[in-house]
C-alpha cells in the first residue's frame, strides 16, 4: 500500500519507518524542514533503540521517502496517516490546530479517493470534524473515510510496539476501510479490535488515564506504607500477582511525566467537564501526581539542608531509553533545588543535548556518572537507567564528599545501600 505519514516526531516516525519495514512504500512528511532534511542524510530526531538502522535501510533501499511537500505526500498516496502533536491548551482543553491545518491541506491537495487514519491523540468526535472539515475544503468532491487508529507505543521500546502491538485498535463507521486499515497490520500477529470511530478515540485516553491511576495508586499506598513501616514494593509485588490486577505500572516513585499521561488525563477531564460530567477520579490523580516532586523534595529538605550543596541528578529524561524531556520530573526537581542554592550536576546516558537547550548554564553537564558523582554532597536518582542500576555503588560511594543517596525509582535494595554506608532514601519502604 501507498501510505503518507502526516508529522514525522516519534509516532510518526516510528510508524512510517515500521510499515517501510513491512514492505509498504511510505512517504513521512513533516513540516519542519530541518528535521527532514537531516532525516535525509541519516540523522535520527530522536533516540530511540534500533530505529537510526531501519530508517536508514529502508530509505536506501527505497521504501521510505522524506518530504516537506504535503502535496506530494496527499497525492501519491491511497492512505494518509496523521500523526502530528496535540498538545494541551492551558486549561488542558487539546490543541487541534494541526490536525484541522492538515486537514485543510488533505481536502485541498485530494486526487482520488483516500483512508485518513487519525493517529495522533484526539479527543472524542474528532473523527467527525476531520471529516467535516475535508469535505468544507475539498475543491473536487472525492470519495474519503476517516479511521480512528490510536497509537500506543511507548518511547523506548517503540520500534518493538510498533512490529509487535499487544492490540490495534480501529475504529471506523466504515466496514470497507475498516478492511483496507486491517489489511495493514495482518501480518503482525496480534489482536486486533474493530469498533466504532467514537469508541476507538476514546480508547486511547481511558487506557492512558487507567495506567496514570494506578501509578497514583501505588504512590498513595508507598505514602501509606512510608507512615506505617511497610513495603510498597512487596505491597506491590503482593497485590500484582492477582491477575486481576497485574504487576505493570505499580512502581511507586516520583510520579509520571512525559508528553503523553499528564496530557491526555487532563485532556480527558477537560472532555468529560465539557460534556457536564464530574471526572473527580481522574482529577484526583493528576493533582496527586503533580504534588509527588513537591514531596519528594520535601522528604529531601526534612533530611538535609542543600544550601551551598553539590547535588548530582542522575537520569533526566521522564523515562528510560528516550532523550525525551518533556514534563520529566527531572525538571521540576531542578527548579525547586536551585530555589535553595544548591549547585547542580546532571547526567543522563542520552538526554543531555535535549537538556542543554532548556537549563542553559543553571547546572553543570557531566560526561558520565562517575563525573557525576564526584565529590558531590548529595545524589538524587530520577530516571531509572539501566547504566544507573548496574553501576559499581562503592566506587559511588568512594567517589562522593557526603553520603545522601535519594533514590525516586527504587532501584536499589535498602540494606546494600546502608551497608555501603549511605544514608538512603527511596519512596514508600
Ligand atoms: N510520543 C509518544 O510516545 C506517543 C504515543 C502515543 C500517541 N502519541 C500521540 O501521537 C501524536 C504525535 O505525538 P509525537 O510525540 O509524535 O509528537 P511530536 O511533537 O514528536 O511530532 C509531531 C510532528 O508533527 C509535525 N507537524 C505539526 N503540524 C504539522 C503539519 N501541519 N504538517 C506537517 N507536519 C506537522 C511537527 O513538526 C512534529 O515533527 C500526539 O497526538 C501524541 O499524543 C504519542
């Protein structure tokens, strides 16, 4: 199949190089010049494990095309995907202005009949409006559909998610694009659920507001278990072994980030309050989860004073195996510990370009951990690398002027950390 992915950022990317992968011919067009021009000469956007190889392969071998040109990419192609940014508003409401703007341009560029499969995270009815828009602007009336097909790979594992999904959902008023968009992920192996453009859109944001609850959960129940004595990470391998419930997503720490969980909850309650519906639950959850840096610093200044202090930060980017910053608690962290004086050191295995162009010269850059470290008085753990977990904790220790260890992830057993003599703290044991 012709496809043309609309915005090249990490689903876009990700996507068009996996369906290059799969044999299709592609074409991920992208506003930004820049990025498809390096994109051209090989250089990735962004990290992301086993993707620089396949983008390369399979633009040499000619299956995957770079473009700016959004009329080349609506005219020679039969399915169009659209996977640009919808970031929130301030009052969280989302932001369509580019899935409208492409939109337009799909209408206005149309040469034949085409599959407009939304990607990108919308609210529910958007569907509808992408529709309606298209036939507003369309200067000759051809024939079109519109599928919901909502994206769920996580950054760092995405090339895997991509290939191997645990599901793909469709959703299409449809039954004869509802096959075409089948037809695409048939060979992959996996579930695949069919069901009505609505429902698929809200799919998207009920899964990634069900995870972001039990991450709030669980971080209630470390508070709890910090008050009383207990083990939030026995609690949870305890209660993760009913099926029912499952291990994933009951690591209790410092809360989550990134461009996907803190947005879409707040745009699914945003949804809800314009359809005169209370999400109290939901709402419940974000608050908490904002409020989790602000504890954790606090659990840092009741221990310690950092005036004048050396604090190394370990791990920036929201998550493991991703340069991606965006809402990582890494930040909000480093703002509250320069309001205090403190003088920061930060590393992250690959996130310190990304992190260059927003703290400026607010912090020191280390080259890697051990540089970190040095002769620092305090060290925070934030992002839970694999680089952090197998390091050497007693040339750690050896290396650092004080022994304050604040560990946001849990990566380390309490006891070989005191052994060591740490004085260690983790969230909720
Ligand atoms: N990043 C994730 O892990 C993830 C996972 C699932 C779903 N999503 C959703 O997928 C969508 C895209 O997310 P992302 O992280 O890839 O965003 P991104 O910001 O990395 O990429 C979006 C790209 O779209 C381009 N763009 C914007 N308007 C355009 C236009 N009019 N024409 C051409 N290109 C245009 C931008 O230049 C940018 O490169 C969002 O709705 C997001 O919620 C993201």
């Amino acid at each position: 199949m012709k496809i043309s992915v609309i915005g090249t950022g990490y689903v876009g990317l990700v996507t068009g190089v996996v369906f290059a992968q799969l044999g299709h011919k592609v074409i991920c067009m992208d506003k930004d010049r820049g990025k498809i021009e390096n994109l051209k000469k090989g250089i990735m956007p962004i990290y992301e494990p086993g993707l620089k190889d396949m983008a390369v392969k399979n633009h040499d071998e000619g299956r995957l095309f770079y473009s700016i040109d959004i009329k080349e990419a609506v005219q020679k192609s039969d399915l169009i995907m659209i996977a640009v940014d919808t970031m929130p508003k301030e009052n969280w409401q989302t932001d369509l202005g580019s899935v409208k703007s492409v939109a337009k341009d799909i209408a206005k560029y149309m040469n034949g009949y085409k599959i407009v499969v939304n990607k990108s995270t919308v609210p529910v009815g958007t569907g509808n409006l992408v529709d309606k828009i298209i036939k507003m602007n369309q200067k000759k009336k051809f024939k079109f559909d519109v599928v919901s097909n909502p994206e769920f790979l996580r950054e760092g594992q995405a090339i895997n998610d991509t290939l191997r999904p645990d599901r793909v959902i469709i959703g299409s008023d449809n039954p004869s694009a509802t096959i075409k968009v089948v037809q695409l992920y048939q060979d992959m192996n996996t579930v695949i659920k069919i069901t009505k453009l609505k429902s698929a859109e809200l799919i998207k944001y009920a899964s990634n507001s069900f995870l972001a609850t039990k991450i709030s959960f669980i971080n209630s129940i470390a508070d709890i278990a910090e008050m009383t004595g207990s083990d939030v990470d026995e609690i949870a391998e305890g209660i993760g072994l009913d099926r029912r419930i499952g291990r994933e997503f009951l690591n209790a720490g410092i809360g989550y980030g990134g461009s996907c969980f803190p947005k879409d909850v707040g745009s699914l309650i945003y949804t809800a309050k314009e359809l005169g519906y209370d999400f109290t639950i939901l709402k419940e959850v974000k608050r908490l989860n904002e409020d989790r840096i602000n504890r954790f610093f606090s659990r840092i200044k009741k221990s310690t004073n950092l005036k004048n202090k050396t604090v190394s930060i370990l791990g920036l980017s929201f998550k493991p195996n991703t340069d991606d910053l965006r809402e990582a608690p890494a930040l909000k962290l480093i703002k509250l510990i320069l309001g205090e004086k403190a003088k920061i050191r930060v590393y992250d295995p690959v996130a310190m370009e990304n992190a260059k162009k927003i703290l400026k010269n607010t912090v020191e850059y280390s080259e890697d951990m051990n540089h970190c470290v040095n002769k620092s008085d305090i060290v925070i753990l934030v992002t839970e690398w694999d680089e952090f977990k197998n390091a050497d904790l007693k040339s750690i220790k050896s290396l650092m002027k004080g022994s304050y260890f604040f560990d946001g992830r849990n990566i380390y057993e309490p006891t070989i950390m005191k052994n060591l003599g740490f004085k260690y703290f983790s969230v909720g044991r």
